[in-house]
C-alpha cells in the first residue's frame, strides 16, 4: 500500500510540474512510455511473456518518438532547457507511475478496487495536506471552479475506472487500451483551440510530428497486444494447414 500512495503521489504531482513546461498532447504522448515500462515490468513481477510481435512494438514506439521529437530532437540530446527538462520530469512521474499500478494490481487480489481507491485516496490526501492552502479554491474565477471541479471528477472516474479495468484485464491488455489517450488529448487540444482560442493554443508541431504522434500508439498497441495478435495469427495458419 506504502508503494502504491508514494508512486501515485509523485506521479500526480512530477506530471504536474512537467506539464508546466510542455504542452497537453505532449506529455501525454510521453506518458505512453509508462505503458511499456508496466508490461516489461509485468514481466519479471507477473511472469507475463515479452514476444519477437512485442518486440517489433517497441521498436515502432521509439521511432515515432523520433519523428514527433523531430523538430526539436536536436535540443533534447543537446541541452537541458525548459523542453527537455520537460519531457525528463514527465519520464519520471510515468516511471514512478509503474510502481503505483503493480502494488495496485498485487492489492487487487485482496481487495475490490473501490476499497483500494479509497484507502489510496485518503492516504494521498492526508500526504500532501501539509502542502495545502483550500482557500485560494475561493480566489478561482467561475470558469477555473469549474475546470478544478472537472479535474476532480477525472481522477475519481478515470481511476476507479483504471483499478477496475486491472481487476478483470490482464495489466497488458489495459496498457494497450491507455496507447489512446495521445490522441484523444490531440483531438480535445485542437477542439479547445479552435472553441477557445483565447485560452487554450493548439500544438505547434508538423506533419510528422503528427504522424510520429500515431505510430507512437500504434508501437504501444503493439507492445501491449502483441502476444494475443501473434496467437490469433498462428491459429489462423492451423486452420488453413
């Protein structure tokens, strides 16, 4: 349980500061490493099989990572600026992350998973209470009310959702449903952008960048279903021998 609070604690608040210094859809396209990191961990913790298909996944991965970095791949190597340090804080919230979702998973054959959100939820809470001020809440303009109030509810469905989703999905199979979650921030930023230009501004990145941002899902998909589409493929090949 020590495990799980710590991991999604530093998480929650690494993602945060990293997220300060990148743009939405880019810190959710470096996320999807968290994905990978959870199945290669699975494998040592779990004895889950890693596979030539999942393999081929990753290397897919880390080559749309070089063509959506394409514009600016130059100063991740090179220098440690705001970008960069960026995209290493958010590296480590996700690797953190993976620690958070094996002790849940472990925590899940004991307990449902509304009795681990919560005992989670409290402990979080009670974590970083010394670090609280509740009544700058009251300072927020309406729209920024309801914006928190919106972040609220997100963390309490999508991650009720996510410890169920572990409850009755293998972790790898749960990784490969999170590998959307890139392009659903690209669709709300650009969607945002065009209803709200005034507050919100649409990712400053290129055609390739784009196309680099689909195969990244399509390289955590793979990494993550590969098992399951190398047997589908094999038993196709047995009923046509």
């Amino acid at each position: 349980m020590a495990v799980a609070v710590t991991g999604l604690v530093g998480n929650y608040v690494l993602y945060l500061v990293g997220l300060n210094l990148l743009s939405p859809g880019t810190a959710q396209l470096v996320v999807q490493l968290g994905p990978v990191l959870l199945l290669v961990a699975s494998v040592f913790v779990f004895k889950e099989r890693f596979s030539v298909g999942q393999g081929l996944g990753l290397l897919v991965l880390l080559l749309g990572f070089a063509l959506f970095f394409n514009q600016r791949l130059e100063e991740l190597l090179t220098s440690l600026g705001t970008y960069t340090t960026g995209v290493l804080t958010i590296i480590l919230a996700t690797s953190i992350w993976v620690f958070y979702a094996l002790s849940q998973k472990q925590l899940l054959t004991v307990w449902s998973s509304q009795q681990v959100m919560m005992v989670i939820y409290i402990c979080c809470a009670l974590l970083l209470t010394p670090w609280v001020h509740p009544l700058e809440a009251l300072q927020l303009s309406p729209l920024q009310g309801w914006l928190l109030l919106a972040c609220c509810l997100n963390t309490l469905v999508a991650y009720g959702a996510f410890a169920e989703a572990l409850a009755h999905w293998e972790a790898s199979r749960v990784s490969a449903t999170l590998a959307l979650t890139p392009l659903v921030t690209f669709v709300a930023v650009a969607l945002a952008a065009w209803l709200w230009p005034d507050y919100v501004h649409a990712e400053q990145i290129n055609g390739l960048g784009y196309v680099g941002a689909v195969t990244v899902v399509v390289g955590s998909a793979l990494v993550a279903l590969g098992p399951s589409l190398v047997a589908g493929w094999k038993a196709r090949r047995a009923l046509v021998d």
